[in-house]
C-alpha cells in the first residue's frame, strides 16, 4: 500500500564516514558527563502482561543542556509504544529528544513514557545510561559479543557493536542518535483516508516532494523523517473525474498535532459551487492541497506551492512525541473558572493545573462531565469523580458547564460537541498537553457525553471511562474504535442497564473484540477479549441503581493509566 519515494539526502554515508573517521566501526561509545543530569525509571502502572513506564532526566547541572540520549536493555520485557522521544532498538532501546523537549534548563527535567508486555511475573526496572545520565555499569546493557574498552578524559559508557542499530539507527531514513551531529530531522505523520481506495497523496516539505503514500479506506497514520525546511504541504492529485475524495485528519510534526479542518490554504475544498470555495475543510473533495504550514512553526510563506518512528507508529496504539503546541512555553491558562466564546455562546469550564506543572512535560488531559442537572463545581467538589487525588499531578483536569437553559449536554446541533473542540484548541495551544493521552468520563449524562465524544472524536481521546450512561447524548458516529471502560448498575432505574448495554455493544463492534471476557480488577469487571490492538473494552456490570460504584475512580483511572 505504501509507495514510496523518500528523496536521498547523502546523510548515510556521511555517518558512515563520521564513524570510521573516529575509530568507533564496530563499537560506539556515548559520553556521559562527570556531573551530568539525574535519569530515574519509574513504573507508572502495571497489570496482568503489561506495563507503563516513564523515565525523567533532570539538569544537575549549572548550565543548560541540549540534546539527550538514554539507553536501557530488558531481560524479558519489551516496549510496543512510547510517546515523548524518539525510540529505537528492539531491546536493547534508546531514546532521544524531539525537537521541543531537546533543551534542559539547569534544574529542570524533562519526561518520556512507554508501554510495554512483561513476559514475566512483574515489571522491570532496568539500569538506564545515556549521554545525560551517570554511566551505568557496562554489564547491564552489554551483549554477549566481545566489548573493547576504549578511554578517553571523560567518562564513557561502551555499548556493544549489537547496539549499532540502536544507537546510531542506520536505517533507510539514516536516523542517528543525538551524538552524531547530522543537521536536524524533523518527524511528519499525516493521518488520511481515501474514499475509494484508489486514492494517493503527496507530502511536500519547503516545494519538495518528501513521499507518497497509497491510501486506506479507514483513517491511517502515514509517517516520515526528512531533513527538509519550509511549509509542509499535502496534496491530492488523481481526482478520477471527481469520483475520489481524500479526508485528511491531521498532520503531526515533531509530536504537535495540526488539524486539517483550521488551516485556511486548502485549494482542494469544496464551496461555492468550485473547488477552493470552502476551507477550512478536513476534506479534499478535489485535486488541491492543504498548507499545514511551516516545519517549524513560523508563518507561512506565500509561495508554499508551486519512528524509529516509523517502528512505532505502525502500530494502531502508537505515540509517538505528543506535546502539544503549548509545551517549552510558559503556561498561558491559570486555575480556575474559564470562559470561552462558541459560536457567539459564551461557555465556561473549570481548570486545573498541577502545582508543580512543568512547561517541559506533556500532561495527561482528562475531561469530567457533570450529570443532569449538576455543574461544572460538583464534578470539582468530588476531586473530578475521584480522580485527582490519584492523579498525583500527572494529569490536568477540565470540568465543563452544561448550556445555559439545558439541564445537561445535549449537544443541540453540536454546540457541546464545538465547545469542546474550542475547549482543546485552547488547551492544547497554552498548556503543554499530551495529545496521545487525552480522556473522558463522567456519570448518567456526563457517562452519556463519554459515550459521544468516544464515537465522534476517537483520534483525539484515548479513552473513555462513562458510568451509568447511554446513547442520548446526540452525536455523529465515526465507526472508529476507542478504548472504553463502561460501569453500570443492574437495577438502575434511570438510565436502564440495557441501554448501556447497547452502547457497550456499539464499542465491541467497532474494536472488533469477541464475545470473550476474562474476569479483571476491580471486580465484578470483565474484559473482552480480541480486541484492536490497544483498543480494549472492559465492562463493569455492578448490583446497584443509578449510582457511582465504590470503584469507579480506581477502575477507571487505572485504565486511563494503561495508555
């Protein structure tokens, strides 16, 4: 499906070169600084046969440090996703700063996370070395291959000629690590559709083309590395006599998320009765483009047009670097009551931000919506369903208000649905969010405003977590799938049981999991099985009414934790 067309840029042999010309052919050796920065590994969550770490480097030192590497090695556990770096290796791994995360400042730190399965009875915790850590002892990322020692002034930390893959990653896209100096490589997804199959799209990066890809029929995340500059420009161009049409969600440069729908260059949108009449559009209903602007973020220019990323993102359940347009800046938002325009509606949510919020670290985003009736302040009054506290400063929290006029979200055309498509374009635009980690829950409506923005907005939430809801809340359906953990009581006479049956059914069908389900925690939940890869559902059937369960703000917290 993938044709590809990646244009040579001579780096390969210039590594190639740059390492013999230091004797290191078959042994690369990564500097780690006498007083260099703190690395800690740390397991954030853990289940049955998997995991969720994260490792933080901090500034020890009295000067700011840009650019860094870790390195780490498992006995039996293995990493499917990561988000934050830029990850490479099979085990052992590395990762490396993206772009916006590559400076430190002096005592400040910065986060990378990861998934993985165990393999085994409990997580690892594995020493971890690189060019900002203390060096660890060689024996704990060393092969079995004959290492040689090689000395220098400062100290070093060798790593076998096995890791040459994982170290330097000279691979078709001639990735390197932080340590070769090889001019900057920026990473691009675009995630598309074709209506037809028959459908292709070009990337342009500064005029030149970059690569074409093949199109799905359902939305897929298309990725590259180049070193190019200038605006970044998709393009369609095989029309078939207006029989085709391309539906492009976004394009993602070095972990920031643009969306398609708010970029006003598109020559390809349909309105007024011609092509070019109706951006901003997600749509490419003719031959055009989109101008997503420039690489690196400045504004654009008037003539645009004339992982191991790709390891990781070619899984469904991939993050790849996800800070948001927010992040390295100071925070623009402040805690508390917020009022935002919608269509000419005034709107308000309450915020919360950590207290130790750091601009450097992409925050988990976690929606809590009220239920009939109530507000935006009795979701704060119950530390949003719970949540908070267990949070422990990982994630930032929204509380929106229902419409003025309407005991709850009832989404009359759209405007809950804009508000909250406002509400992330704010977020993500002044705080450093991360965009692969965002969620929703909330109980009877606001379990039934989870469920519609689970089926309307599955690229942009993660998962859901709805109690005691159902399909009221109005919305158009994706037909995509989104992870879902769903609590509800038998005897609830308000919002019947099998209602949220139904709606749990609509979740099973669009991840595609069997009719399986084994027993997990917290009891009485079970999960199915078969499932899309990192798209379970897990149902929670409880005796009781229309009420929270005892266990909602653990069950669900410790799902949104797998992510």
């Amino acid at each position: 499906m993938n044709k590809s067309k990646i244009l040579p840029d001579g780096n390969l042999h210039k590594i190639k070169q740059s390492l013999l010309n230091v004797g290191i052919a078959t042994t690369i050796v990564s500097a780690a600084h006498t007083a260099s920065a703190a690395c800690t590994y740390q397991i954030d969550n853990e289940w049955s046969n998997g995991f969720v770490a994260s490792i933080t480097v901090k500034n020890d030192t009295g000067a700011a440090v840009n650019n860094w590497s870790v390195n780490w090695q498992y006995a039996n556990n293995r990493i499917t996703n990561s988000w934050n770096a830029n990850l490479s290796g099979s085990n052992p791994y590395t990762a490396t700063n993206l772009n916006w995360n590559g400076s430190i400042a002096a005592g400040q730190s910065v986060s990378f996370g990861f998934q993985g399965n165990k393999n085994g009875n409990s997580a690892e915790r594995p020493p971890i070395n690189g060019t900002l850590c203390s060096a660890a002892p060689v024996s704990s990322v060393a092969s079995s291959s004959p290492v040689s020692s090689v000395r220098s002034s400062s100290s070093v930390a060798v790593v076998s000629s096995s890791q040459i893959s994982s170290s330097v990653a000279l691979s078709s896209s001639s990735r390197v690590a932080s340590s070769v100096p090889t001019g900057t490589r920026n990473a691009i997804t675009v995630r598309a559709l074709g209506t037809t199959a028959t459908e292709s799209i070009t990337l342009s990066v500064g005029g030149t083309e970059v690569q074409s890809w093949a199109l799905s029929t359902v939305m897929t995340n298309y990725t590259v590395e180049t070193a190019l500059v200038g605006d970044v420009v998709v393009t369609f161009a095989n029309d078939d006599g207006g029989n085709a049409d391309v539906r492009i969600d976004y394009v993602n440069v070095n972990g920031v998320t643009r969306q398609a729908e708010v970029q006003t260059e598109n020559t390809g949108a349909w309105g007024n009765n011609r092509c070019g009449g109706g951006a901003p559009s997600e749509w490419l209903h003719c031959e055009g483009y989109i101008n997503f602007g420039s690489v690196t973020g400045e504004p654009r220019s008037s003539s645009s047009v004339a992982s191991s990323i790709s390891s990781v993102s070619s899984s469904s359940s991939s993050r790849t670097g996800a800070g948001s347009a927010g992040c390295g800046a100071p925070a623009k938002l402040t805690n508390g009551r917020r009022t935002i325009n919608v269509n000419g509606l005034n709107r308000e949510y309450v915020l919360d931000i950590p207290s130790n919020y750091n601009q450097n670290n992409p925050y988990k985003l976690v929606f809590g919506w009220h239920w009939r009736g109530g507000s935006a302040n009795d979701v704060v009054s119950q530390g949003y369903y719970g949540m908070k506290s267990l949070s422990n400063n990982s994630a930032i929290f929204v509380a929106p208000d229902r419409a003025a006029g309407t005991d709850g979200w009832t989404n009359a055309n759209g405007r809950d649905i804009a508000f909250l498509q406002s509400m992330l374009t704010q977020l993500k635009s002044s705080l450093c969010i991360d965009e692969s980690r965002i969620f929703s829950t909330g109980w009877s409506y606001g379990g039934m405003m989870s469920f519609a923005v689970g089926r309307e907005l599955p690229s942009t939430f993660r998962a859901i977590a709805p109690v005691s809801g159902a399909f009221l809340t109005p919305h158009v359906d994706s037909g995509s799938a989104t992870a879902a953990w769903i609590a509800h009581g038998t005897s609830d006479n308000v919002v019947s049981h099998s209602s949220g049956a139904q709606a749990r059914d609509a979740y099973l069908r669009a991840n595609g999991c069997s009719n399986t389900t084994v027993p997990v925690q917290p009891s009485p939940c079970v999960e199915y099985q078969n499932c899309s890869s990192g798209k379970p559902v897990v149902w929670c059937s409880f005796n009781g009414g229309h009420t929270q369960p005892s266990f909602y703000s653990s069950g669900a917290w410790n799902f949104f934790n797998r992510f």
